[in-house]
C-alpha cells in the first residue's frame, strides 16, 4: 500500500533553473485559445442579435398568459422540486429541517393566492413554497435510510443472508448480503448490507440463504477527483455500507426467516436471477450477457471489450432498462395484441380492442419493472409507460409533457436523491427533448401531395422510418450531450452512425423477439425466438465493433459547473416552454458555452492523489507521471478523461539490494490483530538511495521507484514527493535531510506534510 511523503518546497531559482526557463517568462499562448476567442465573440454577437428580436415581439404579460392557458406551470412543478434537492445536497452542511418548514409554510399562502395569475410574480412564489419543500423532501430521505458506511477498511468474519447475486464473465459471484454478525474483530459500528466478491470456485448460495466466510471490507469509494461522481454518495442512498471481498469461497449456513417484506422481495430476486440464468442458458456468450441485461438488468457477464465497443458505438444506453426498452416491450405487445384480437371475426367490431391491449400491456410493463432491478432510468420509464397507458384508456393524449412532470413528481417525491443520479438527469433531457421535439413536428404546417405509384408510397414509408429515426438520435443526442460532457467528460462522435445502424436490428428483431421469447417461456416454446433474439444482437455486437473501431470518441475534459447548468437549464427552459419565453432559454444556454469556450479556463492541479494513497500522479504539462507501472485503470481513466491528458510517464524501476532486512519481535503483542513492518529499513543505504532518486527525479521528471520500497519525484513547483510501498521507510522518508517536517495522516494513511495549495487534488 502506498503512503506519501511531501517535504519541503524548493526555492523558486531552484525550481527554474530545474524548469530551464526564466520565472519572468511569460507563458506562450495555447493552441486553442484563438479558436476560443472567435467562438466566444460570435456567440455574443448572436446573443445580442437574439435579444433585439425578442424585444421588439410579444410581449412578456402575453407570453405568461398563452404559457398558463396551456398549462405548462405544472411542468416546473419538478423543477424546483428537484433544484430543491439538489441545493440541500449540495449544502456544506444540512439546513435546519425546522427553518425549511417556516420557509414553506411562510410561502405556501402566496403560491396559493397567486396560483391562478399570470407572470413571473405567480412563477417566483410558486418556486418559493416548492424548493424548500424538495429540500424537506431529500431531508426526510437521507433521514429515513440511516445507512451506516463503513469508516476505514478491515478484515473480520462476516455473516448474513443473501438478498442477490450476479455473476461476471469470469465466474466471480457478487453477493449483496444482509450482514447479521461480525467477529475477529466484532464492528461496533457494521453497515446493514454489504456487497461481497468471491472468485474462488464454488456452489452458488441461493437467494434467501444464510453465507458466512472471512472477508476484507472497506468503505465505497468517493470521488476520483472533486468534483466527478461520489460513488459513496450513490452508495449510501443504495443502502450499501461496505463492499469487498471474500478471501476463500464462502460457506452456506442456517439464518433466521425473514419476514414478509424480505420473503416477497427474495422471491422476486430469485425470479430475476433464474430468468437471468435460463437466458444466458439458451444463448451463450457476449450476446447472451446483454440479452439477459435487455430483460433483468444484469450487466456483470458482459466481456469488457464488448462495453467499450458499444460505449464509443453510442450504443451503451441499450444496456440499461430505460424509455428505448419499455417502449419498444410496451408497443410490441400492444400492436401485436391488437394484431391477435383483429383475427377474431367481429372482436374488433364489438369491444374496444386498443384499451384491452393497453390494460394487457400495463400489466406486462409492471412484471417488467419487478425483474428489471428497478434502476432509476427504468422506473421512470415505467411511471412514463403507466401514464401513458392508463391515458389510452381513458381515451385521453398519450405522449405529452404533463405525462413527464407527473412521473418526475412522483419519483422525486419518493427518492429525491435520484436528481443528482447522470442517468435520471440524461433521461429526463432526452424524453423533454423527444417530446418537445414530436409536439413541434406535430403542429407543423402540413402540405398535402398528390400520391404516386407503389414505389412512391414504399419510398414514403421508408423515408419516414428512417428520417424519424436521425431525427429521434439527433434530438436525443443534443438534448444528452452537456450531460455527457459534464458527467462522463467524452463524447462518442460516431454515436449517431452507431445507432443509425444498430437500432433498426434491436427495434425488428432483439426486443420483438425477445419479449416474444419471455412470453413463451412458461410453456417451453421459447429456443426459436431467442435465438433469433441472439442473432440480432451478435449482428449489434459486430457493428459496434467496427464503429468502434474508428476511434471517434471525442475527449472534452472538465467544464466550468456555472456552465454545465447554465446549459441544463436553458435546454430545459427550450422544451418546457412553446412561446418567445422559451428563448430566455436560448440565451441561457448561449452563454453557458460562452463560459465553457472562454480561453484560459480554470487552474489544473499540479499533483493527484487516489483516495486510499495507493496511486499519485504529477501533471507535467498534458501528461502524467505516476508511481505505478501499471495504474489501476478506474482511477487513472477517470483523471485523463477529465484533465484531458495525452500521455503517461511510467516509473523507472531500480533494485538497490540490502535496503531492508527482516525485523524482528514482528509478531504482535496485543489481542489486537494489527499488521507491523514485516522488514527492517537500513537507515544508511536507504537514505542513500532515496536521495539519489529525488536527485535523478529532478532531472527524469518523473518517479524513480525502489523495487517493493518507496517511489520518489519532485514536481515541477518543487515538491519533493516519497510514495511509500513499505512502512518500514517511513522514519527515512521523514528524516531532516529528506524532509524539513512530516505528518502522519493515519485516515490515509499517507506520511505527508501537506499545505494548502490549489496543486493539490486528493
């Protein structure tokens, strides 16, 4: 495990003439700042030309009274909802619940007053009364889950009941366990549910059943860097405490019997996970792992080549269960429903086949939902499908956007956190953007054509499948892109000729076929239609390929955060609004980018550090030099995606010999089981040659490492940095002569003394 020691800064002459520039040199101006520039002051120039317009139109009284004559007020009902969430979550530290309630009580007299006037004063008070309130809300869910997170990582014998399991593309089993006892050390403080690995051989346990076995334990990781995803943040809302792993096969032991909540939602993992099996079963490979994915969710025996194909192909949203698979199951059944009903002679005549085929489907959607995992994508898919659905059967407009308010509504009312999740944020953009985009094709001025022949009408039926679909991908493409700039920092730019390609082989043959195939499985008919359904996706698989392998992803590094919501919220304001109000969005959005184009940008970091000290990076220049030949790639991916970094400096790697020697009384004299130096440090030649590499250091620009013992590297600042591999250097790394001071921070376990600098990103 490595720990780090940062010691004493060079003088500025000495860093200099380390750098051989002057320090009054002035910095040459990067390559794309004039780019910048002419973005910058074309976009301003638009943005004026925007606004004279709009002055001169109708007028805002106008504007607000066509906007509530249509009744779009509803659809800000979960925008402030859900930017009252986000505002308490993003709160330093939690607002008094009590002073919240006084704020909402104080504002719901105006908002109801006001809830009938047009303008922006009825707008504000509405907004006054539901932002505190979607704040009481995220309060009362953190609240209401408690979940205990695991501080600091340990090794004890854990014991529980198992809740799910999936398995990878290796064999590994990952069990979520309801932890019932710890012992060898016994936790004051064990999480509730933790998630366990084991790769050895073994017989899976059943769902339901009692585990036990010795396994490490730690905390979830948080950020890679300030600012990226919090995976503890994702965990706690989860309700998962700890992950790890065994460290031999686990064994099957008897446990109490849950009660009927647990019983009920046991049954329904053991449902999904036989579905998941029998899948996997009847199609083997790849295509059988995302077959099972595209029905129960199960991503973990998808190979990793083939989810990074299908990521730059554009094709990674077909994995989750979201609007694309619930729509294309929902329609399937109910057209081939209709289809069935039409065959009986004088059905269709008699009894309104389209709201029986709707109850049909809404009964399918929900048996969906329940072996789907229950994602947020796909429960607001659901919510979206239900509405829908129940609006067919009261005869009442299916796609609408007060459809999407309500099934917002309803899922920040229950988990308000789900509004810092990218996957409810980028399917949320792309169903407005969708439904704003069909409402504006839909009210279009129309111009009848006289008919041609046959081929005329064969062409217009293409032409409109195709040209629907580009515009589809398009529409959703641009709605989703700030999202995929800010969350995931690249962009897939051949995503719309992956999709393009792929989409017509899952909406013909994978997801017809496959519900097809669910549907017969009761009665043992189900091997033609999924292997028909496997076919499709190994075709998918070999287009995603080869659209991968034109290396079109796009790399677009950080943004400013005033940016990326600047943009978000004039998008949003784009697709909630059908007047000239809407262009109060444009203008927003206009001057998002303005701000993420503006050259200079914000100050990069100088050194980065993992959360748990095992991997430290120095920046010089677009590269990054790190302490370990081979860094873990989930860490590093996630630092060159977001400071755009081009190259990696890998360690150079020397053996000294008689740095160390056993030491002895190694054993511990405590009841505590606690881990000491198993070697002893020689304080001469390890002095010796840790000096020797800070020296080559200064001039390699990168980590000289000792085999198994320390790595050493001065930045480009001068910081003198020591990463250690051993504990047993630790007193050489802080001796005078190496470092001025030292600190011991035990929570990560690094010996460091670290200042407050802006060139530290930990």
């Amino acid at each position: 495990m490595a720990r780090i020691d940062i010691a004493e800064r060079w003088t500025a002459s000495e860093a200099d003439a380390w750098r051989g520039a002057p320090a009054e040199e002035t910095p040459p101006v990067a390559p794309l700042e004039k780019p910048r520039r002419l973005v910058f002051v074309l976009l301003l120039r638009a943005a004026s030309h925007l606004y004279e317009r709009l002055a001169r139109r109708q007028t805002l009284a106008a504007a607000f009274a066509e906007e509530r004559a249509h009744g779009h007020f509803l659809l800000f009902v979960p925008v402030f909802l859900g930017a009252g969430a986000a505002l308490w979550f993003s709160a330093e530290s939690d607002p008094s619940p009590y002073a919240l309630i006084l704020l909402a009580c104080a504002a719901l007299w105006p908002a109801l007053r006001l809830r009938h006037r047009e303008g922006l004063v009825a707008l504000a008070a509405g907004g006054a009364f539901l932002i505190p309130l979607g704040m009481l809300l995220a309060a009362a869910e953190t609240a209401r889950l408690g979940t205990i997170i695991l501080d600091a990582p340990v090794t004890t014998e854990v014991r529980g009941r198992v809740l799910s399991r999936e398995s990878d593309d290796r064999g590994a089993i990952r069990y979520r366990i309801a932890l019932e006892t710890t012992r060898e050390p016994t936790l004051k403080r064990a999480p509730g549910v933790v998630t366990l690995l084991a790769r050895s051989r073994h017989e899976p346990i059943a769902i339901g059943g009692g585990i036990a076995g010795r396994a490490r334990l730690g905390p979830p990781s948080g950020p890679a860097l300030a600012g990226l995803n919090d995976f503890t943040f994702d965990a706690y809302f989860a309700g998962t405490g700890a992950v790890g792993y065994f460290y031999r096969a686990p064994t099957a032991v008897a446990v109490d019997e849950p009660g009927l909540d647990d019983r009920i939602r046991q049954r329904i993992a053991a449902w999904r996970n036989n579905l998941t099996e029998h899948i996997r079963g009847r199609i083997g490979g790849d295509a059988g792992a995302i077959a099972a994915a595209l029905v129960t969710a199960e991503q973990r025996a998808i190979g990793e080549d083939t989810v990074e194909a299908l990521r730059q192909a554009g094709l990674a949203h077909v994995l989750a269960i979201s609007g694309l698979n619930m729509v294309l199951a929902a329609g399937t059944f109910l057209v081939g429903a209709r289809m069935l009903m039409a065959l009986i002679p004088g059905f269709a005549e008699r009894y309104p086949t389209k709201k029986f085929a709707a109850g049909g489907a809404l009964v399918m959607v929900t048996l969906y939902i329940l072996v789907s995992g229950g994602a947020i994508s796909a429960v607001r898919s659901w919510i979206m499908i239900c509405v829908m659905l129940i609006a067919v059967l009261f005869g009442r407009a299916a796609i609408s956007l007060r459809n999407v308010a309500i099934s917002a509504i309803l899922i920040l009312l229950v988990t308000p956190s789900a509004v810092t999740n990218p996957g409810f944020q980028m399917s949320y953009a792309a169903t407005l953007g969708l439904v704003a985009g069909y409402a504006a094709w839909r009210e279009r001025p129309v111009q009848r054509e006289s008919r041609g022949g046959p081929f005329a009408l064969f062409g217009g039926a293409a032409g409109r499948f195709f040209g629907g679909l580009i515009l589809s991908l398009l529409i959703g493409g641009f709605a989703t892109l700030i999202y995929s700039i800010g969350h995931f920092h690249r962009i897939p730019a051949c995503g719309l000729a992956g999709n393009l390609l792929a989409m017509p082989l899952i909406s013909v043959i994978v997801m017809p076929f496959g519900l097809i195939a669910v549907l017969l499985m009761p009665f043992g008919l189900d091997a033609i239609p999924f292997a028909i359904m496997g076919k499709g996706i190994e075709w998918m698989i070999m287009l995603s390929t080869w659209v991968a392998s034109w290396k079109g992803e796009v790399v677009t590094g950080r943004i400013p955060e005033i940016a990326f919501l600047l943009i978000g919220i004039g998008g949003g304001l784009v697709c909630l609004l059908r007047t000239r109000l809407r262009h109060a969005g444009t203008l927003l959005v206009v001057f998002g980018i303005l701000v993420a184009c503006w050259p200079g940008g914000g100050t990069r970091p100088e050194i980065l550090v993992s959360e748990d000290g095992r991997l430290v990076a120095i920046l010089l220049g677009e590269k990054a030099a790190v302490n370990r030949a081979s860094p873990p790639d989930f860490i590093y991916a996630q630092w060159r995606r977001a400071l755009r970094l081009d190259g990696l400096m890998k360690p150079e790697i020397r053996k000294t010999d008689g740095l160390a020697v056993e030491a002895k009384n190694a054993e511990p004299t405590n009841k505590v089981r606690q881990k000491r130096p198993r070697r002893k440090a020689d304080r001469q030649k390890a002095k010796a040659a840790m000096a020797a590499a800070l020296d080559a250091a200064r001039i390699r620009t990168g980590f000289i490492c000792e085999t198994k013992a320390f790595c050493a590297a001065v930045s480009p600042s001068g910081w003198r940095i020591v990463a250690l591999e051993d504990l047993a250097f630790l007193g050489t790394a802080c001796d005078g002569r190496i470092s001025s001071s030292c600190r011991w921070q035990s929570g990560w376990r690094l010996a460091a003394q670290v200042r407050a600098s802006s060139r530290f990103d930990i």
